[in-house]
C-alpha cells in the first residue's frame, strides 16, 4: 500500500495514489460518493444553480456555450467536465480559468480526511474536489457534465435545477446496454420531479419519454419545445412555436432570436445551450435584454480537440471523435473541403467500434495514417488498418508522432489532415511539434 499523500505532496503524487487506491477504474454506483458528499456538506450547492449534462456525444460544447454566454453576462460559472486533454486541472474551470495544484490538492486533503475507510474511485474523488471547489468559491452556476451514462454517474449525487441530455448512441455498451432505449433510461436518470430537463437529441427513445413522464419532469426537446434553422450566415433560435404536444405540460413563451451568429461549435448544441439558458435567465429571450451577451458567448465559445485547427497551411483539425454518432458527424463537416486531398491521422482505443468509426469516414480520405497510442487501451494500427476498404493508401505506425513524421513530407499547403479517434491521440499529438 503507497503512503497517502499530504499537503506537501504534488499534484502528480495525488493521482497515482488516487490510479491505484480503488481495485476498478469504473465502479458504478452512487452509495460510495454520496455518502462522502453528505459528511462534507456537498450533497447540495446552496445559492448556486446547477446544471448537469449528460449525453453520447456534445456534451463539453454544451457546456462550453452555456459558460460562454453567462460569463459574458457577468455571472460567476464553475464548469466540471473529463476527462482532461493535457492537464489534470483541465477537469475543474472557475470563471473560465483551470483550478491551481494547490487548489485541487487541498481538495484531495479535504476528501481524504472525510472518506474514512470508504473507497472511491479516480472519478469520484475528482467529482468531489469539483463540487468543493465550487462550493468554496460561492458561484452562480455550476455545469456538471457527466462522465458516463447519468443515472449512476457521480455528478448525479446533486439535485440538478436543469437537466441536459445532447445525443444518444450505443457507446459504453458494458456498463449502459447495447441499444438505444437501454442507454437514453440511463441518462435520463439525471432528470428530476418539476425541473426542467433540455433534450438535444431529435431520435428520443421511449424509454426517455416514458421517464419524464413518470418523473414529472418538465422536458423541452428539440423539434418540439425549441427548434433552429440556420442560413450562410447566420441562424434562428425559436422556443415553444412548434405544434406538438409536450412530454410535460408547462407554460412556455412563444418567441423567436433571429440574426444568431454561427458558432464555430456545432450548431445542434449551440441551441440545445440558448434553451438552457432560456430557463436560466428567461428575461433576456422575452425582453431583448443581454442580447449581446448571446452573441458574444455563442461567437467566443471554443473547446480543445473539437473541430480545433491548429493549422491552416495546410488545415490541420483535431477532433476528439471515437464513435459512430460523432465520426458521423465529422464526416458531414468534411463536405466542406471536398475537392481537397484528406489526409486520417487516426488512433483509437481497442474497446471502441473501431471498424463503424473507420468506414464512415473512408469515402471522404485519400490516405490513412494510424497509430497506435500510448496507453493500455489503444488498439493495434495493424489491426485498425484491416477495418478500411483496402482501396486507397494506409499505413500503420507505433505511434502518433512517427505517422505524423511519415505524413508530413507527403502533404501539400492546399491539403487537409484530420486528426481523430481518441482524446488520447489529439492529446499526445498536440504536444508535437508541428514546424
């Protein structure tokens, strides 16, 4: 058994005591984290709205948004999300700003001295030095984005005043099921009784359907309570305009915002957030007022490894996508640049629907560069190249810096190169160097 660490102790100290304390990484289950929430006073955060988000797939450019817009409005939002892309402390945002060491190593300290002999895993110690941050710095709005599922995810130990759900696919098959109805029961489970619950995802299961309606959660789904339509160059947002009866009876007003600015985030999420807040801050959509501030969030709102170029000559973008939902969708992004060559930097981990992932972004490359990562998960770019077509080029390297050092010399300035398949592959290929 390691020595526990203390206040003097690194950060990098506390999670690799924190990687080996708990026999599994994933141990579902709220009993463990409530129970340490309780004694710490964490169970509820007093004074500040709280909104969590679950979902397959847009979940961090939900929040990302959502964050954007009441930041610009003045309000002071605490953002928990994971994993993290380079740094640990990437996990907890204050005001936009990512939580010191010190910070989240009096946390730890706090957590430990509280836990006695209950055992948490990595995920749930990181949940509760969220909430204490949050709870100490007195905010306004805290967004918790769930890590997996919802309905036994840690985030769901508070009482959510907003629920959020954004998509739904299989993913996660082990622990939410293997079709649909199965994993929409289980991040419906963040819903609760007359609190409103915002749905992203246009094909709703019947099992989230059945449940707000047994919960007597207020639902507002997109095509439904709130829907968008966008132009060239700009969109509308329109709430409670659509004829179609709700899950939930509740009175809604009937408006429109048009002239919207296109977020660089997509766009399905980005009216998922104005429905949220709506229900946050409903003067602003009734009255015109902070109209500003709505788009300035929606202008400014960025999020690492989603569509992020760190290139433009030639486009280099990183995209975080590792299932079938998201490739989809960045396949559909990717009509932008027909005409031009698309280079696939890809790594994914092996417990992932790697040959779904791989075929739906075949027809829009012209040559395949996979990698293998570097972590226990990763599957085999051997085995990663027997998923393509066979009908163009594709190689397969030990890692993601050496298929970039063989891609490098084979593009021009006019090319594209997308980099995808795993936070662990935009991860270490951000740390190159790219010159």
């Amino acid at each position: 058994m390691t020595p526990v660490p203390n206040a003097q102790s690194s950060l990098d100290d506390w999670l690799t005591h924190l990687m080996v304390i708990h026999p599994t990484e994933i141990d579902m289950g709220l009993g463990r984290v409530a129970a340490v929430a309780e004694t710490m006073g964490l169970d509820s955060l007093e004074g500040t709205k709280v909104v969590t988000v679950a979902g397959t797939n847009g979940k961090g450019t939900t929040c990302a948004m959502i964050e954007a817009i009441m930041l610009q409005a003045g309000q002071r939002v605490g953002v928990y999300s994971s994993p993290h892309m380079l740094k640990y402390n990437e996990r907890v945002r204050i005001d936009g700003v990512d939580a010191s060491d010190e910070a989240l190593i009096e946390a730890f300290c706090a957590i430990d001295a509280a836990r006695g002999n209950i055992s948490l895993t990595f995920f749930e110690y990181a949940t509760l030095a969220g909430l204490y941050l949050f709870k100490l710095a007195k905010l306004d709005l805290v967004l918790l984005e769930v890590g997996l599922g919802g309905r036994l995810d840690a985030t769901n130990i508070i009482d959510a005043d907003i629920a959020v759900i954004t998509a739904i696919d299989i993913d996660h098959q082990e622990y939410l099921g293997d079709t649909r109805e199965l994993v929409g029961r289980e991040k419906a489970g963040i819903m609760r009784a007359g609190r409103p619950v915002v749905i992203g995802e246009p094909d709703l299961p019947a099992s989230v359907v059945e449940y707000a309606e047994s919960t007597g959660a207020q639902a507002l789904r997109v095509n439904h309570e709130f829907s968008y339509q966008a132009s060239e160059a700009e969109w509308c947002f329109t709430l409670g305009a659509v004829p179609q009866p709700s899950v939930s009876q509740f009175s809604l007003p009937k408006l429109s915002i048009e002239g919207l600015p296109l977020p660089t985030l997509p766009l399905a999420n980005a009216a998922t957030a104005l429905a949220v807040v709506q229900q946050l801050a409903p003067q602003w959509f009734m009255t015109g007022e902070n109209r500003g501030f709505i788009d300035a969030g929606l202008r400014e709102a960025k999020l690492a490894g989603r569509l992020e170029v760190v290139s433009e000559e030639p486009k280099i973008i990183l995209d975080v996508a590792h299932n079938p939902h998201a490739a989809s969708y960045l396949a559909d992004r990717l009509r932008a640049y027909e005409g031009r060559r698309i280079f696939a930097l890809c790594g994914m981990l092996k417990d992932k629907d790697c040959r779904a992932v791989l075929s739906l972004l075949d027809d829009r490359v012209h040559a395949w560069y996979l990698a293998d990562l570097n972590c226990e998960r990763s599957a085999k770019a051997q085995d990663l190249l027997t998923y393509l077509s066979g009908d163009k080029p594709a190689h397969g390297f030990a890692s993601v810096e050496q298929a970039y050092q063989a891609l490098k010399p084979e593009i021009g300035q006019s090319d594209v190169v997308i980099v995808f398949g795993s936070f662990y592959t935009v991860a270490e290929f951000k740390q190159l160097d790219l010159s």
